[in-house]
C-alpha cells in the first residue's frame, strides 16, 4: 500500500483583501523528511502554516495533511504545532502545562504519565520538569513547547521558528531534537527565515517570498 504524502498543497492561495499573503502554494513533502520553508518575515510562511492546521481558510486551492483534507478535524489529530509566539503560564511546572496540554488534545488520563515522561526526556528536560516555568531560561522555554508540540506521538510537526530569539546553546539543541524526530520517523515542517539553520538540518528547502515560491 502506497502511503500519502506528509503533506500535499495545489495551488493552495490566501487573500486578505488586497493583500496576497500566499499565492499558489504547490508542493508535496514526503513522509519521514526535515522540510525546510526558508523565506524572509512577512513571506507567507506563517500563513502557510495556519492554513495547513486550519486556522485559517485558504482563498483558493486545496491541501491535504496525512491524507485528509485540510480543514476537517481529523487533519489535526495526528499533528504537534510550535507556534512561533506562545507563552505558558509561568505558575505552572512543565510537568503541569504538558498536563494541561494532554487534557486540551483529549489524550486517555491513564497515558499522561508516559507521554509527560517520553516529552520530558526527548526535549531533555526530566530533571526540570518539576520547575515552575519562571525558572526557566528561553531556550528551555522553547524546548517546552517543542515538547507539548510531541504529546500523543503526533506523526507530523509543524515548528514556526523554532530557533527564534536562541542564542547558538538553543539553536544547537533544538536542531538535535529536530534529528532526533526525522530518526524516529516522524515528518518536521520547519518554517526560518534563517539559511544558516536550516540547511544544516533540512531535507529539502524551498523559498518563498512575497507569497510566492521561489525555488
């Protein structure tokens, strides 16, 4: 049996009035792969993003994730986001916002344990885990976040700037854990406006600019 593409857009397009944020979006990524969606800020590359999770509803085109339509619930199920931008409550410990996190996407209460465990130990965080997030340090902040990015062993992540804001000690971990998923098979979609990051870890690397790829 032919497994479907990680992800498949067609002319996947998106408008707000005037303004092309992206134009003609064609591509297909494998599974298994680091792709890289290289371009400077205000590309279309975050939009890009929201469209493939369903936060936002293409103009024109289609695209599927994991094999289903974008847009219907099930195209999320089996897919870990890392926002570019997000902030967790800094009262809580990292073990407490994966809680949290495991409640949000449904998870069966009796697996909590493990899947905290498993995101604590591949972001390298087990001996903090019991730290309120005030304590931490950007860097591991952001390895927090790509940890509720992999609650329930999603198949497919999506990581919006990863490195954002790191200094190089950041930068070198979070390009660690990046290998470390593409070696248990799963499919990394990493957006940067970085050349330096991505081709160090990225499969394939198209550009795009002004909402349009370019290569």
């Amino acid at each position: 049996m032919i497994q479907e593409p990680a992800i498949r857009t067609r002319d996947l397009a998106k408008r707000y009035d005037e303004t092309v944020a992206l134009a003609g979006l064609t591509m297909t990524i494998p599974r298994g792969a680091i792709f890289g969606f290289l371009g400077p800020n205000g590309a279309g590359k975050t939009t890009a993003v929201k469209l493939l999770l369903g936060l936002a509803r293409p103009t024109s085109g289609e695209a599927e994730v994991l094999g289903v339509r974008i847009g219907e619930r099930a195209s999320r199920r089996r897919v870990g986001y890392l926002p570019e931008l997000f902030r967790y409550q800094p009262w809580l410990t990292a073990r407490e916002v994966l809680a949290l996190h495991c409640e949000l996407i449904g998870l069966d209460r009796a697996a909590w344990p493990r899947e905290i465990a498993d995101a604590l130990a591949v972001v390298g965080l087990t001996d903090r885990g019991s730290d309120r997030v005030s304590a931490y340090s950007k860097g591991m902040q952001q390895r927090l976040g790509l940890g509720v990015a992999l609650l329930g062993d999603p198949e497919l992540v999506l990581l919006d700037e990863p490195t954002s804001a790191l200094d190089p000690v950041g930068r070198h971990d979070v390009r660690e854990i990046t290998r470390a998923l593409r070696d248990r098979g799963v499919t990394v979609f990493l957006n940067s406006h970085l050349l330096s990051e991505v081709e160090q870890v990225c499969d394939r690397v198209p550009i795009v600019d002004r909402g349009r790829v370019l290569l």
